[in-house]
C-alpha cells in the first residue's frame, strides 16, 4: 500500500484479518465477515512529533464514543491501544507514522472492532453480539465508527481542544485509580494507574514505596 499516494480519509476495509498485528508483536484472527477490520489514512501534520499521542487518545475516544452511541456497558479504553468491555477485549488500534522533516507526514490507523463473532481462541476476548445479545449490521456500524472517527479528529485539529481530550481520555481509562497487579522487568508489584504524561506513557503510583513512575508500552505489562 502506497500511504503516500493516498488521499486523507481513505478508508482501507479488510474483510478477513490473519495477520493482525498489535503492540509487543501480539497478532491475532479475526473470523471473515463477522468483524469490522480497516485502516484510515491520515495526515496529521498540524500535529508535533512530542505530542503524536493525542492521534491515538483522538481515536481511542471516536471508538468509546461510538460504543456508547451503542449502549455498551463497562465501556473502556485500556492504555494504550485496547477497547474493553467489562474485563474482556472488545477491540484494538494501531497507529503506524511516517515522519518527513521532523514531522508528521502521514499515520494508517489499523482498526479491529469484534462484532458477530462468537467464538474465540482465548477466554478474555468478547464482540458486540455477546455484549449486547444480537448481531449487528457491519456497513451500519462502519457508518456510525466513521462519524464518531471524523468527529474526534476534527477536534484534536481544532486549537484548544487537545485538553478536553486529555480529559475525556482518563475519565474513561481502564483500571484508572484502581490498585491492581503489573510486572515490569521481570518484577511483579501492586501499583495504580493516575494518569499518563505528555507523550503517553503510563503515570502508575507504586503501592509499597509510593514511588510514582512512567512506563512505555514495552516497560509494563498488565497482570489483574
């Protein structure tokens, strides 16, 4: 796929995903036909390289938004990629730039929403159908993700919108004020979530020595 060719907006629609990738390598399967799997093609030069987080918080908050449109319940966007529903994953992005001149010359947005399928290969994973109880429409509901995706990025273009957004983001973030189990460099500690800094890493409040550190996606790994 040439990026660079491509108009801003384009919409890449993948019927079948065997190949999905996510952050840490993980990949994973989506059954044909039964799940909305696609990229957007963006060019977000109007936004910093330090600051190339707020397109992923932008998108994070287009897909809660459209999940709430659909009543979801327990609803939320776990840092830094992930949409849950309750404890279990309902879907994923992945953010992939470009960088020209020291800036951002174009992003695909890879993402995968589970909605019909039904069966899955491991326990913690869950789809609209099972949520809500019945199929739904996928050309309604890739109608309904694109709005709400328009929506969201038009904001973060818009000059004193990125706080609401940083807002909005940690009031709807998985685990946040929480204590619970994380393993970072192969040691387990009990820590809380309070926050994220500028460029996204993950702000976690240490239980024992009430040290507070920030963490890379690659730095910590969720546990329970």
């Amino acid at each position: 796929m040439q990026q660079e060719n491509l108009p801003e907006g384009t919409v890449i629609i993948t019927n079948r995903q065997i190949m999905g990738r996510g952050q840490r390598g993980n990949s994973w399967e989506a059954d044909s036909g039964q799940n909305l799997t696609f990229s957007i093609i963006l060019r977000p030069r109007f936004l910093p390289i330090q600051d190339q987080f707020l397109l992923n918080i932008s998108i994070s908050l287009a897909i809660s938004d459209f999940l709430t449109h659909l009543q979801l319940s327990g609803a939320a966007i776990k840092w830094p990629n992930d949409l849950y529903a309750g404890s279990k994953k309902l879907g994923g992005i992945l953010i992939e730039s470009s960088l020209k001149n020291a800036q951002l010359e174009w992003s695909v947005v890879g993402i995968g929403i589970n909605v019909n399928q039904k069966d899955f290969m491991v326990p913690t994973a869950t789809s609209l159908a099972l949520e809500l109880g019945q199929e739904q429409s996928l050309q309604q509901l890739l109608d309904l993700l694109l709005k709400a995706l328009e929506v969201r990025y038009l904001q973060l273009r818009q000059q004193g919108g990125v706080q609401g957004l940083r807002r909005e983001y940690l009031d709807r973030m998985y685990w946040l004020g929480e204590w619970h189990e994380f393993e970072s460099a192969g040691t387990c500690f009990t820590g809380k979530i309070v926050g994220i800094d500028a460029q996204g890493k993950l702000a976690v409040l240490h239980q024992q020595d009430e040290q507070l550190l920030y963490y890379s996606i690659q730095q910590i790994r969720y546990l329970s």
